[in-house]
C-alpha cells in the first residue's frame, strides 16, 4: 500500500533541503516526504499524485495554492504578522522537531495518523541507576545511546530531578515527558502521533526531553510509568529504550523489575561502597531480589576528561569503557 505524501514547499532552496532531509531521517513517519522550491511543480504534483499534507512557505502561498485539492495546509508563517485566514500557521524560523510536532498536533486533530504497519523486532529496555550520586550515570546511558543508535533505533528516557539536558543541548524543550503522559492518558487514540511529535534527537539518538518539573514527576504513580513505558513498546518504533532512572519518581522498583538489564554504576570509595549494599539489601528485603539478578555493576576506570558537548562524549575514554560493555554484554560490535 502507497503512503501518503506529506509535501514541503519552500522557494528558499536551502531551508527546503533541511527540512526534507529532517523530514527523512524520521522513519517511523507513514508518510513519503517529497519537496518543492517552485510552486507550478507542486501544481502539477497535486493534480498526479495525493498530497494528504502541505507544509508551505508564506512568501509562497497563494490563490491558486489555496485552490489545489489539497486538505490540509499548513502556513510556514515568515511574517508573523499573519491573520488567521482559515489555515493553520506555524512559526517558520524554530526548530525543525518543534515544526513537526505542531504538523502532527494540528493533523490529529482531523484525522487519525495513517499507520505503518509494526514489524515484530524485540524491544530491549535497558535500566541505569545508581544510588551513588556523582558516577556519570548520565553520560554513561547517553554514550550507550549514541552507540547503540548507529545500527539501531534507540529512545532515550531521562528521569532525573533536574537533568541540564535542554540547557547542554540548547534545545527548545516545550513538550516533555509529562506532557507526554498527559497525552496518553487523555487521548489514548492519538498516542502514536503525539509520541511521533515530542521526539527530538542527538546525534542519531532518539529522546523525550525531562520533565521540567521534579514535583511533576513525584506525583506520577507506578502503574503509569509501567503503561506509559508499554506504550511506547508497543507501537514498535525503537529497538532499545533506555532508561535513565533515578529516585525521585514512584515505582523506581518496578521500572527496574521491567528492564531486560540494570546497569549500576559503583565508586571505589567507602561511603559509595555503603550505598550499594543498603539498597541491595534493601531490594531483597522488599522482594524485589530479581533486579539484581540481571543487574550489571560497572565500576567505571577513571575517565580524566568527557568531551564538553553532548555529541561527543562517544569518543574517548568513556566511549571506549562503554563499547567494550556493549561487546561484553550485548555481542555488539
């Protein structure tokens, strides 16, 4: 069965190209991206082939663009100066990410996302936590990440009080875990493209952002994250989700009873030592032994210095440490 067309049309050459190779590396989209710079060519298109979406420029929307059989135009507002005029605008000059989302949120509201249909891969979730603090935990599960993601799709979940990540990414962080969740239990029918929509990326990695908010996620009970998390699962978009967890949510426990495999990263000091042997004893004492039945204990070598960007804390020390885990762990090579 032929996808449907979402179209991009653009007289400034370059924000065209990006958008469509944006657009491209978003596999998981039902749609078949095709973009024009010249709008006679998309005339022409319209009238052959069934444009269901139409992402167009300002400077390149007109009356003969209004009167093309297409039912969902979107406006690349430039001006900002903009009436309504009956058509849905979106900011032309943000982020790509955020450009989507909007498409996908003003779609849904319409009509139900076409589907692709889900192929049966096995999802891996990969749990990190740690009691000890200050143990690169965070890098660690990003670093796999990055790795894991150049042969395979990978989500990323941050569960941290407060992660940094939009402030080290720089990202335009609107819609984040929790909004997420709202979504879900909300609108369950239109998960997928809310899902689709809040999805950002680094370096081939795909992520949620954090929840901005600490006291957002204390409030979230356990059986939530676990159908949240099933969710996700269950539309089939990624092979690995990792979870980068932490003790300031509900239902830590049974996140990580969830996993397929724990990675918990030691400290060679006493009081770390201590750490990790109360919550061990503590897992037993609560039945919940099994976690440290596929639990891995990474005590790290020292690492003398983590690339200051995000992007590039896959080489070096720590992505040497954490590819020889993979080949170790997961026969990746």
């Amino acid at each position: 069965m032929k996808r449907k067309i979402l179209a991009v049309c653009d007289s400034e050459e370059e924000y065209t190209s990006r958008m469509q190779e944006f657009l491209c590396t978003r596999e998981e989209l039902p749609f078949e991206i095709h973009a024009f710079t010249d709008t006679e060519k998309l005339e022409t298109s319209s009238k052959k082939e069934d444009i269901e979406i139409l992402l167009i420029a300002e400077s390149d929307y007109s009356e003969k663009v209004k009167e093309l059989p297409i039912e969902n135009i979107y406006l690349l507002n430039e001006s900002g100066q903009l009436e309504n005029d009956g058509v849905e605008q979106i900011n032309k000059y943000q982020a790509s990410e955020k450009i989507l989302g909007q498409v996908l949120d003003f779609y849904s509201k319409r009509r139900e996302l076409p589907r692709k249909i889900k192929t049966q891969i096995p999802v891996n979730v990969i749990g990190v936590y740690s009691p000890v603090g200050r143990c690169l935990q965070t890098s660690f599960s990003l670093a796999m990440g990055q790795i894991l993601s150049k042969k395979h799709k990978v989500l990323y979940l941050n569960f941290e009080s407060f992660s940094g990540l939009g402030q080290m990414l720089q990202h335009d962080m609107e819609m984040d875990l929790t909004d997420l969740l709202y979504y879900y239990t909300n609108t369950k029918e239109r998960f997928r493209y809310r899902l689709e929509g809040s999805l950002q990326t680094l370096n081939g990695l795909y992520f949620i952002p954090p929840a901005v908010s600490f006291l957002d996620l204390q409030t979230i009970n356990a059986q939530t994250w676990l159908e949240l998390l099933a969710a996700i699962v269950d539309e089939g978009m990624f092979e690995y989700i990792i979870l980068d967890l932490s003790d300031c949510i509900q239902g830590l426990l049974d996140l990580l009873r969830r996993c397929d495999i724990v990675y918990t990263i030691l400290k060679e000091d006493n009081m770390a030592a201590a750490k990790i042997h109360q919550y061990e004893e503590f897992l037993e004492d609560m039945e919940y032994g099994d976690i440290l039945e596929k639990t891995k204990k990474q005590k790290m070598p020292y690492i003398r210095q983590i690339a200051p960007r995000l992007e590039q804390i896959t080489y070096g020390e720590l992505g040497e440490y954490v590819r020889q885990v993979l080949r170790e762990d997961m026969d990746y090579e």
